[in-house]
C-alpha cells in the first residue's frame, strides 16, 4: 500500500513505519479496502497528518474511529465532507462552542479541515473501518501506530493541548507529559454523555486559546 504521508510525518514516524506490524498493517488495509467498502477513501487514510505538518501541531483531538456511513468519513475525526449532514457528537461539539465563545454560531458544515490547517491534530485511534460495521478495524493494531504518533508529539514537543473526550480518549492519552503539555479531559460530545451532564460547560476551546496565548503560540479559530 502507498504510504501517502508528507515528508515531516514521515521523518518522525520513520522508525515506526519500518516496523514489522507496521507493514502488516498495510498489507491488511489493502486487502481490505480490496474485499469490502471501508472508509474513509484510501486517499484520505492520513489526512489527518497530511493537513496538520508535525512542526505545526499545536492541538490534538482523539477520536475513536472513521464515521462508518456512506461518503461521511474525510479522514479526519469528527469531522464529515461538506455534503454530509452535520453528526450529532459534531453538533454537540458546535453547541459548546458556541456558549464557550459566547459567539453566534451557524454552521452549514461539518467539515474540520480549517481546524486541521490551524494545528488541529484530529486523530482517531483506528485510522479505517469497514462500512457500517464500526470498530471493525480496532483488532488491526492501528492503536499501535496511533499510541505511537501521540507519545512522539508528547515527547519531541512542548505546550500542545490535548483534548481527551471520554473514558477512551483518556485511557489513550493516559502517557502523555503533562509537566510540559496542558491535558483537558471531559465526558464524551455523544448524545448520551452530552445529556447526562458530562459535556457541555467544559470550556475547553476558550482554555485552549488562553494556554496557547500564554505561551506565544497563536490561538486557534474555532468558528
């Protein structure tokens, strides 16, 4: 499989992707995307490095794994291609955005990417899945690799915010630097945990800007 990654990931992440179950990995997302309809489209397997250089990274978000439905995974966690209707864990992200900033806020995508070109790492644990069968490429060590992209950024970096959303994103993230990174943890954006309490008011757009400002780093512009 063609390893499209641009040339900053690639120099991080070269001890790793020469490992055995790196190229294991590859050899099964071929056959898969050969045997079944997975998402997101080959092509956009690594969007989430390819829009959002190593030396760039100034936040990472942990998703799970892709949107498992028709023409909605971009590659990019939460996110969804322009045409897709917005999900309701984006929705509730969008709400406590809008309450956190204290802004008028409509938006008419769901697509992340200005997020991902301001230093907005959008990783989901498992970069593939199998068409409506989520979590169904979770068995294929893609945590290896991911576990991996999060302890170089931890390690080769300071005063990256990362944004642990629910009891995964936390077990995840649970190595990370905190003497040096700032660590926001929250319930889940879902639906269920949004209502049972655990989302909204966590503030952590408004903390992120105030952590990156304070270390002369230029906010992200989330709306």
């Amino acid at each position: 499989m063609n390893l499209n990654l641009i040339p900053s990931w690639q120099t991080i992440l070269s001890d790793e992707i020469e490992k055995p179950y790196f190229y294991e990995l590859m050899n099964t997302i071929e056959q898969e995307y050969q045997n079944a309809v997975c998402f997101p489209p080959k092509e956009l397997i690594f969007s989430a490095f390819n829009m959002c250089s190593f030396e760039n990274v100034k936040v990472v978000i942990i998703g799970q794994d892709p949107y498992h439905g028709d023409g909605e995974a971009n590659g990019l966690c939460f996110s969804v291609s322009d045409s897709i209707r917005i999900p309701p864990s984006l929705r509730n992200i969008y709400r406590e955005l809008t309450t956190d900033l204290d802004s008028i806020f409509m938006p008419t995508s769901g697509n992340l990417e200005s997020w991902a070109k301001q230093g907005v790492l959008l990783l989901n644990a498992s970069l593939t899945v199998r068409k409506d069968n989520p979590n169904s490429h979770k068995h294929l060590k893609w945590n290896l690799f991911t576990d991996a992209v999060i302890q170089k950024i931890s390690d080769q970096k300071e005063h990256v915010v990362f944004m642990l959303w629910g009891s995964f994103a936390q077990k995840k993230g649970a190595k990370i630097d905190r003497t040096k990174h700032l660590v926001l943890e929250s319930g889940h954006p879902s639906p269920m945990s949004a209502n049972q309490g655990k989302w909204f008011g966590n503030k952590h757009f408004s903390q992120t800007n105030l952590y990156l400002i304070q270390h002369n780093l230029e906010k992200i512009d989330w709306l």
